[in-house]
C-alpha cells in the first residue's frame, strides 16, 4: 500500500515516516535475512511496519506511546493482522518489564534519546546473528557536524553519540552506520 493511502498520513504536513531511501533499504535487509520475530519501537501509523510485513514473513511485534497512533496502525495493518500486534505502551518500560521473546530483526524508530537506554534489554533480546537497526541516528546532521547544537536538543544528541560509540565498540557486533536519510546503524549480534 501507498504512504498516501494510510489512514492519518496528511502529505501536506511534516509525518515522522521513514525516508524512502532508508525504507527500501530496511524492506531489502527483510527480504534477504528473512526474520522470523520482528520488534518495531515507535510504530506511529505503521507505514514502516506494514513495509517489513510486505518484505518477509515475520511475525511482528511494534511498540507506540500514543493512542490514536497505534489505533490507526492497528486499521492500516488490518490486511497483515495474523502476523502483527500493535501494542500501545512505553517502549522503556515495556521492554523493561515484559518478557517478550527473542527476535531476529529489531527496528528502533521511538525516541532518538533514548536508544542508548534501550540497548542493553535490546542486546539481549536479539538472537544470534540478528540485526539491530536504528533510524534517525545522525539526526538531521546534528549527530555528525559538531557544530551548535540548541539547548532543548542537546541530551538527545549527545545520546545519539553515545549509542552510535556503544554499538561501534562493542565487540558483540559487527556495525555499519550509512549516511543515507537520516542516517541508519545496521549492527548484526556475532554472538
Ligand atoms: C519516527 S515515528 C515512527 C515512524 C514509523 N516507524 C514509520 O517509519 O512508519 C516515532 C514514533 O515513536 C513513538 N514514540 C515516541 N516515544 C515513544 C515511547 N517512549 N514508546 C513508544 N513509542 C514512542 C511516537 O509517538 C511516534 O509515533
């Protein structure tokens, strides 16, 4: 299905969607490592999940905050309900809390600041060989430049830096950060 055709997608305004180049490269990266369990953090609509969906036969778990959002992503995902669940949480806390199994391909698309809280309950719930993908990680150029960054945007960017250190020297994983987007991490668990 179209972005345009989801229910709540306006195109005349500013939707925190997945850029095109970034969303091809996800719906490849399905389609090649064929996942079997799949965990999406921040689902808003379900553009990105329905897109996984499309590109493999995974079973798909995916994580959002707000209401209306995960109601409209449960009606857009309507023709994927056997293999999805739309649950409406904290990401944190759910994660945190609940033991949801191991998965094979983990999507990070929530709250940028907060992905390098996430990654040790992610690590662990990643199998063998799973991949661990993080969207918005260069966060439009900020991450990256060095330059001024204002105040109310600093601790995400500094926490951006310091999940893109973690999962570059970590020895447990084999990580490739692409310039394309918003910038995307692709880390695969060796152990
Ligand atoms: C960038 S959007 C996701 C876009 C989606 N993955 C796509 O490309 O179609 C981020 C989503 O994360 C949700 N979110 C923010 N904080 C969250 C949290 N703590 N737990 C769960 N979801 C959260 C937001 O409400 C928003 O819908």
């Amino acid at each position: 299905m179209e972005k345009r055709e989801f229910e709540g997608f306006n195109k005349d305004e500013y939707v925190p969607i997945m850029k095109d180049e970034s969303m091809s490269f996800l719906s490849k990266l399905c389609a090649e490592n064929k996942p079997k369990r799949i965990l999406e953090i921040g689902t808003y609509i379900g553009y990105s999940a329905s897109v996984m969906l499309s590109s493999c036969e995974a079973l798909v778990v995916t994580l959002e905050k707000v209401k209306e959002n995960a109601e409209l992503a449960r009606k857009n995902l309507e023709p994927f309900k056997d293999r999805v669940k739309v649950v409406e949480c904290d990401a944190g806390e759910y994660i945190e809390r609940e033991d949801i199994g191991k998965f094979d391909l983990i999507f990070l698309d929530g709250p940028k600041g907060q992905y390098i809280n996430y990654l040790p309950y992610l690590k662990r719930m990643l199998n063998k060989n799973g991949l661990l993908v993080a969207d918005n990680v260069y966060f439009h150029g900020l991450v990256k430049n060095g330059g001024f960054v204002k105040h109310k945007l600093r601790t995400l960017v500094v926490n951006l830096r310091k999940f893109l250190e973690a999962i570059s020297c970590d020895d447990d994983f084999d990580t490739t950060v692409y310039d394309f987007g918003d910038g995307l991490s692709v880390s695969r668990k060796k152990v």
